[in-house]
C-alpha cells in the first residue's frame, strides 16, 4: 500500500513556505494584519459612496445658503427643506421620510429650533423663527408639534393671512411645501402646494391659483404619481430636490440605477442623478453638476486610497520587525516600547526603527531643498530674463523658459512693489564672512519665508533672493476689477508689522503703478526701483532675482552719507546765494546724481533730484517771500515735475536759481534795515539746518540776551526764536516730504535734528501727526501734476 502523501494545494505550498521562512507568529500576525486591511478599506468605500451620496443629496437638498448655514451635519440627510424670510422672521417647513441613505427621525424639534436660533446670531434681520415640523407617511407625531404648530399657525394667520386649519385639512398628513407670491417684487403672502394625489377640487383651486399669480419658473408635472414642488429662483425658495422640471421629464424616460448616481446629460450638460422610488408613490431625482460630484469623489477616493496606503504599510512594518528574530509578539512589542537592548548588545527595535526614520526624514528634506533650489533657479532665470526685456521677443523667450520647466507665467496683469529689509547686518551675514553660520541662515530663511508666506497670502505671488546682507522682494498681483494698489499696500505693511514683532527688524518698500501686460512690465519695474532709489539713497540692481549680480554690485557701491549729502547742499545753497551760478550749475549737476550709482541715471530719477534741491533752496526763504511769490514758485515746480527732456531740465534749474537770487537778496535788503530780529531770522535762515544752532547762539551774535531776543521775535513774528528755529525746519521737511521720497531720517539731519525721533516729535507738536502720516496723506505726484 502506498503511503506516500499527494501533493498539496498551491495554498498549502504557499503557507508552508512562509511558515518555514518566517515562523508560524509571524505568518498569523501578517494575516491578520492583511485582513484588518482589506476589512478596513471595505468600510473606507462604503464609508466614501455613502459621502458621496449624501454630499449630492446636500448639493440639491440644502439649496439656500441660510438654510445650509443653520442646518448642517445630521440635518444634512433631511428629506426636504425650505425657508423663507419674510419681514424680520424665518420661516421654515421641515419634512422626513425613508432615503436611499436609510432613515432619519427628528426627535424633538426643539434641538432644530435650537440649531435655527443660532442662526440669528449671524444674521440681525432675522428677530424670530416659526417652524413646521411633518411626517409625510403618519402625520404629525413628533414631540414638540404642538408649539412648532402654534408658531407656524400664529405667523400664516395673523401676519400672512392665510388659513392654517385649512392648509392642514388638505395636506392630510402628507409632506407639503410653503411659496411665496409675488407682486411688484414683493412678497405678500404664502400658500400652500399641496401633494397632487390628494385630488381634492379645492387642492386644484389652490393650484390654479398658485399658477395664475406665480411667475414662468413654476410648472406642473404631468406624472400624476409624482410630488409638485414649487421651484422660486427670485426669492432665493427652491424647494424642490429637482431644480429643473425638464431635467427631471428627462430622467422619467431613462432607464435609471435606483440608489445609485447616474451620470445624465441633458441639454449639454452633464448632471449626477440619484433616483429613488422607495417612498411609496413617490419618484424622487435629485441632481447637482457632474464636475461638481466628480470633484468630490476624486476627493474621497483620494482619501480611502490614503488610509489603505498606511494599513498596508503600517502591516508591513509590523511584519518585517517581528521577522527579525522569533519572539512572541508581547513580548517584542514590550522590547520595542521599552527599548530594552537585545541579548547581543544590539539597539532595541524602536530606537532602531527611530534611527531609520530620521535618516530617511533627512535625506527627503535634503532632497526636497535641492529640488527647490532647482525650481527657484529656473523661476529667477525667467524672472530676470522678463525685467531684462525690451522687446516682445525677450518677453516670449521668458514665457517659453516658465512653460518648459512647468513654471507657472506670473506676469499677465499685476501691481507691483519691491521692497529691502534693513538695518539686519546682524541676522544676514554675507556668506564669505561667515560660511559656517547655521544659526544665522536658518534665521535668513526664516526671515525670507516669513515675509513671502504674509504677501503670498495677501498678494498672489512673492519672489525673495537675499545677497549682501539683505533680502530684497519683488510682489506681482493680478488687479482684477479693483484697484490692487491698496491691498498690496496693505500687505506690505502686514509683512512689516509681522517681522517687526517677530525679530524686530525694518523694512522700506515702494509701489508702482499697476501694469497691465509685459509690454509695461519694464516701465512698472523701473518706477518700482526708481521709488527705492529715492528711499535708500543708492540704485536698485536690475534683477533682484539674480544672486550673483546682486553681491557684485551690492560690494561694489558705496552710498554717501547723509551727513555729506547735507553739505554738499549748503554749498550749492551759498554758491547761488553769491551769485556764483557756474559753481551752483556744477554743484546741482553732481548732486543729482550723487544719490545714484555709477550707471547713468534714469530721466525719472534726475527730475527728482532735482525737485529736491529746487525745494532745498525754498526752504531757505521766509514764509513771508514765499506766500507773496507763491504762483511763480509753484509754476517753477509744475514745470519740474513735467519736463521730459533733460536738457530743458536744467535751463529751467538755472532760471529758478537765478529767480531764488533775485527772492533772497530782496529779502536781505529788507532785513537789514528791520532791526535785530528780522537780522536774526535771516541768520536762522541760512544756518537752521546746523545741528549746533540755538538761540543762545544766535543771541551771542547779535550781542542780546536769549530772553531779549525771544521777546523780540515775538513782537516781529508772534513766536519766540526758539519756535522760529523749528518752525524753518518743519518747512523744510514738509517741503521734502512733498517733493521727495527720501527716508524721515535722512530729512531729520538735512533739515537740522540729530535724529528722526527729534523731528517726530516736533512734526507731531505741530501738525499733531508724524511726517509719515503727513506724506500719505498728500496726493500721489500724478495727481499733483
């Protein structure tokens, strides 16, 4: 007899292998973990089509937004709602049945009228809400249907006039929906449309009625075992859970999966039906846009994909422990907690699989920065390759460079703004300096984050570099149909107040003009960088997005001071003063530029500079020769502002320097024959942007006592000397906040205060604001010309 076994099945070839490879604990734990899996991505599709069934039935069902915001999570699966305001009250009818998502009672329709009282919270119109709460299959039973009766029976009597009892007769139990009439775009009153089975001559009266004064939308379906739902788009009331009767004829005829989302295209569109004929007598279709529900199935499969994906994962990493050595499972997972060491010496499992993980962790965030480093070097390249453009094919080789390393154009239509971070030497070091400075890149990149993430937020789109210290910005933002000038506005000041707090730095920025298109990006960029050159006092790289360029040219330049800026413009002032014009045209000529890098300037930025120093001239004359000469100052400066040719620029600079003569030594005549004070003043005014000046000074000059000479000064000019003194320097400054962009520190030296906190405080005595808040309160200087 032959005792030799037959061969197994493949199941059993397959189960004794693994035995023998990996232990009969670890083949069971793999099974079972396999099994938890498989049951737990059952639940996750049963969990996802029922979601989807009841987002779509959300989709039809909840169709007014105030509706939606006052019944949310359980009332989501309601057979039907309506609402409707009226005056200051919300009415609301409520039905249930038996759906496709299974049954839903209410049982106290005090926890709805809870719900819908919150509701007022949001909403101050709304004072009080009725509620009528039925069953379409028993009638009315429900707990609490009494008061929800006399609310609702109260408001349609007294304040709608309508018969409640009568209402309540011909619904006979069933569901019912309450429409608004109206007339002259007014809502009157409410009536009630009844279930079309009833077949009571005065339910078809009531019908016919409702016809006859509703408007076009309402119709009646022909089906006669089908429910009449009144459908309003005018008053916001759509209670109906098939907002389109055509769509709904159209289903009748098509051969529908009950309880299942159909795909239906109807018109050119394509819808998602769900159809049930549970109820008895009853066709329901509920639709809402297919894209719509796709969207949200993409998401849900999205998410069921994403939890398997860990079961798995997480049962085969249990697995591959328990293979390391033949335990018992309690016992392995007690060393892998603990993290007890194994007999040999080894790490514990858990620090083992920690260790694993932080390598791993590592190597994908030093992956992630290098393919970041990538993308940001491809977006500069295209960046800069725009700023740089002249011509339309320079701005087509820059969109074709974005499309072929999948970088999204940003330049269409856009507002922009550059802005530097200063005074932050500390926190960005260069990286020559300090190579090996984690701690200061990290801030670096903090800083650079920080400032995207805010104007990101608010803006649309932020492209940072930092080289030489600084980290400069450069933020587009597509306008739209409102202005984005103000929102960018208040974005970077956003971004100001937040680093401000965060690391207590600064940050100057300036917009330009909206542009719309590339053919005005250059002219929008140069705008930009001409308002930081007022601002900082030296010129803006071409490309702030080209790290190289900018460390070359940032070491390369070396900004005056504003202290010597200050002297330079005392000479210029005493040259034209003694009528030396060929040393002032010398001086006026260097000092337009000095403020400049060594690149020839821009016509924008020489109109400017020399706007200034017209107004640095001004300052010097009293408010008595400037108001009895106003028109042809403000003519002299009109003309400034609109000169579009340099060499008419400055013919015209030497016309206003010779009419400033003219001005100031007809001034000094009168002076010299007024006395002491009107000697004074003429001394403050040549000498007021003199740090050192006081009026001990200025008495010890004209051989008087500081008392005398404020007493003086008071009688000549109804203030003492000492105001006088600040006086002539808050002219000045306004003059140069008016007709420059320069920093209020670098105004506070050139008119005479140490620093910006003494001008502040003497510009707020005065004018009970600070310099900023005096310039945004000007007209910008479009306006003004």
């Amino acid at each position: 007899m032959n005792t030799e076994k037959k061969p197994g099945t493949v199941w059993d070839k397959i189960k004794s292998s693994a035995q023998k490879s990996f232990g009969r604990t670890l083949f069971i734990s793999y099974l079972a973990v396999l099994a938890i899996s498989v049951s737990a991505l059952f639940v996750l599709i049963q969990m996802s089509r029922r979601q989807l069934e009841t987002e779509t039935y959300r989709y039809s069902m909840l169709t007014q937004s105030q509706a939606a915001a006052s019944v949310e999570n359980e009332q989501a699966e309601l057979y039907n709602l309506m609402n409707l305001v009226h005056t200051d009250k919300l009415y609301v009818s409520l039905t249930y049945a038996t759906s496709p998502l299974g049954s839903y009672k209410l049982q106290n329709v005090g926890e709805l009228r809870e719900r819908l009282n919150s509701y007022t919270a949001f909403n101050r119109d709304i004072k009080d809400i009725y509620i009528w709460f039925s069953n379409p299959q028993v009638g009315v039973t429900t707990k609490g249907y009494v008061t929800s009766k006399d609310y609702f029976s109260k408001s349609l009597e007294n304040e709608l006039g309508i018969d409640f009892d009568q209402i309540l007769e011909l619904s006979q139990g069933r569901a019912f929906a309450l429409c608004p009439i109206s007339r002259n775009g007014r809502t009157e009153r409410l009536i009630a449309v009844i279930d079309r089975r009833a077949g009571s001559e005065r339910t078809t009266e009531i019908l016919e009625l409702n016809l006859q004064s509703f408007w076009s939308p309402m119709t009646v379906s022909e089906d006669e075992g089908s429910m009449l739902w009144a459908v309003s788009n005018s008053t916001g009331l759509i209670a109906s859970p098939v907002s389109n009767q055509a769509l709904a004829a159209y289903c009748t005829g098509q051969q529908l999966k009950p309880g299942s989302i159909n795909r239906v295209v109807f018109d050119g569109q394509a819808y998602a039906v769900m159809y049930s004929d549970e109820l008895e007598g009853f066709t329901l279709y509920s639709a809402v846009d297919y894209s719509q529900w796709a969207q949200t199935q993409r998401h849900y499969h999205l998410l069921m994909l994403l939890y398997c994906a860990v079961y798995i994962v997480l049962g085969l990493a249990f697995s591959a422990l328990l293979s390391q050595h033949n335990a018992r499972p309690i016992r392995h997972l007690s060393n892998m907690v603990t993290g007890k060491h194994r007999p040999d010496g080894q790490e514990g499992e858990l620090a083992q699989l920690e260790s694993s993980i932080r390598s791993l962790l590592k190597y994908s965030q030093e992956y992630a920065r290098a393919m970041t480093r990538e993308a940001n070097r491809f977006r500069e390249e295209a960046l800069a390759a725009l700023l740089r453009s002249e011509d339309g094919a320079q701005s087509q080789a820059a969109r074709v460079l974005c499309e072929k390393n999948g970088i999204e154009f940003p330049f269409d239509s856009f507002a922009l703004a550059v802005f530097r971070i200063v005074d932050i030497g500390g926190f960005f070091p260069d990286a020559a300096q300090t190579p090996n400075d984690p701690d200061a890149e990290s801030l670096a990149r903090f800083a650079v984050a920080s400032v995207a993430g805010e104007l990101m937020d608010k803006a649309g789109r932020a492209y940072t570099c930092q080289a030489g210290g600084q980290v400069w910005v450069l933020v587009s933002l597509a306008p739209g149909n409102e202005d984005p000038v103000p929102t960018l506005a208040a974005c970077l000041g956003e971004a100001g107040r937040f680093l401000r707090g965060q690391i207590g730095i600064e940050v100057c920025s300036y917009l330009s003009a909206p542009a719309d298109g590339l053919d005005r990006l250059n002219a929008a960029y140069k705008e930009a960088c001409w308002g930081m050159e007022q601002m900082e006092s030296y010129q803006l790289v071409k490309s702030p997005c080209t790290y190289d360029d900018i460390r070359q040219r940032l070491a390369s330049q070396h900004p005056p001071r504003p202290e010597d800026v200050a002297t330079r413009q005392k000479e210029f002032y005493s040259a034209v003063a003694a009528g030396d014009m060929e040393e002032g045209l010398r001086l006026y000529l260097e000092l337009r530029c000095q403020n400049f890098s060594n690149e020839p300037a821009s016509f924008g930025e020489v109109r400017t500079a020399t706007a200034v120093l017209a107004s640095y001239l001004l300052s010097n004359l009293s408010r008595e020769t400037t108001d009895a000469h106003r028109s042809e100052i403000e003519g002299f400066f009109s003309g400034i502002r609109s000169e579009q040719h340099e060499r008419e620029l400055t013919e015209l600079m030497c016309r206003w320097m010779e009419f400033f003569r003219s001005l100031w030594c007809a001034e000094n005549e009168q002076a010299g024959s007024g006395g002491i004070a009107q000697n004074a003043a003429r001394y403050i005014n040549e000498n007021y942007t003199d740090m050192n000046i006081s009026v001990a000074l200025v008495a010890e000059k004209f051989s008087v006592s500081p008392s005398h000479l404020s007493q003086l000064f008071r009688k000549k000019y109804g203030i003492s000397a000492l105001e006088y003194i600040h006086q002539r320097r808050l002219d000045a400054a306004k003059l140069l906040l008016r007709e420059s962009t320069a920093t209020v520190e670098s105004i506070a030296v050139q008119v005479g205060y140490s620093n910006a906190l003494a001008l502040i405080r003497q510009f707020r005595k005065a004018e009970d604001r600070t310099p900023t808040e005096y310039r945004r309160s000007l007209p910008s200087p479009q306006n003004r010309e």
